[in-house]
C-alpha cells in the first residue's frame, strides 16, 4: 500500500550506506561527512536490492555528505527504471527518499499517525530489512571497513574507493547463497 491506500507490489528496496575512505590527495575537506556520528571522510554507497538480497543496482562515490535522495537522483539508470515501472509496481525506502519519485514508497513519519499508516509502517519496516541484512552481509562479509585505518584507500582520487564497493557488491552476488 502507497501513501494514498494504494496496493502496489515492491520489486526492489533502496537504502543508503556511508563508507569510509582515505581522504583523498587535494580534495580538502570535500569527502568529510558529520553526520550520524561518522565523522569522517567518505562516499555515499546506494544500494537497490530485490527480495531475495541481490544488489541489483549500486550507486558510488558521490561524497559522504551527500544526501541519500539526491545521491539516488544522480543515478540516469535508475531514475530511467522509475519512469519505466508498471503502475502497480513500486520501490520500498526510508524516509529518506521522500519526493525521489511517485514510484518510491517510504514509511509515514510525524505524530498522529492513524491505525492504517502505523499497520503501513510496520509492514514497510519488515520488508526493509532484506536491504539492510545486503547490506550488512555485504559489509561484513567482504570486510569493507576493516581496511588499512578501517577506510577504503582513495589516496589518488575516490573513484577507486567506488570501484571497490561496485567489486564488493558483485562478490556479494556471485558468492551468496540466495534463498532463491
């Protein structure tokens, strides 16, 4: 069900993780990111995963303190998959994603919530946790913050720190055990 009542079935569920790196050579403080507590430098990693965990999309290397929605909108392919879904279809994020596209669903946020939107956000609560169970598996799996200095090395730019994670996530695809 949509923000309007409306049953619609989800195909993929998208969050947004922050992953350490290596300040990068000559970037100054344009990777650091303070928010959550993460005082670091960083990339913003979106990950769009189906029912079953696979990453089916990943967005990388725009810098930590760039927010999850505006980092999903840099994304043509994805933004293109939007446009392209069937009426009935949805994508399942956080709040985080509101107003990204009316093919996104999230969770109802403030006080007051009614019976229906409490029942809505337990339901979309549920279902978020296969992307955040990718997500850690991904992270804890392959090891992404146990690098060096716990960061990915970005020394001669971040694009390879993205390239990593985009290398991760196809590991975590090939070498999981889906229950599919």
């Amino acid at each position: 069900m949509d923000v309007d009542g409306n049953i619609q079935r989800v195909l993929l569920f998208i969050d947004g993780v922050i992953i350490k790196i290596q300040r990068p050579d000559h970037a100054g403080n344009a990777y650091f990111c303070g928010r959550n507590g993460k005082s670091c430098d960083s990339i913003n990693v979106q990950y769009l995963v189906d029912k079953y965990g696979r990453i089916r999309h990943v967005i990388s290397g725009l810098s930590g303190a760039t927010h999850d929605k505006t980092a999903a909108e840099w994304s043509v392919e994805l933004m293109n998959y939007l446009n392209q879904l069937p009426q009935d279809y949805a994508v399942l994020g956080d709040p985080a994603y509101r107003n990204l596209h009316n093919r996104v669903m999230h969770t109802f946020t403030g006080n007051g919530l009614n019976a229906g939107q409490l029942a809505f956000n337990d339901r979309a609560r549920r279902l978020r946790q296969i992307v955040e169970r990718s997500i850690g598996a991904t992270e804890l799996k392959w090891r992404m913050d146990q690098l060096k200095e716990n960061r990915l090395p970005a020394k001669y730019g971040p694009l390879f720190a993205a390239q990593c994670t985009v290398a991760i996530c196809v590991l975590h695809n090939r070498y999981t055990n889906f229950l599919a």
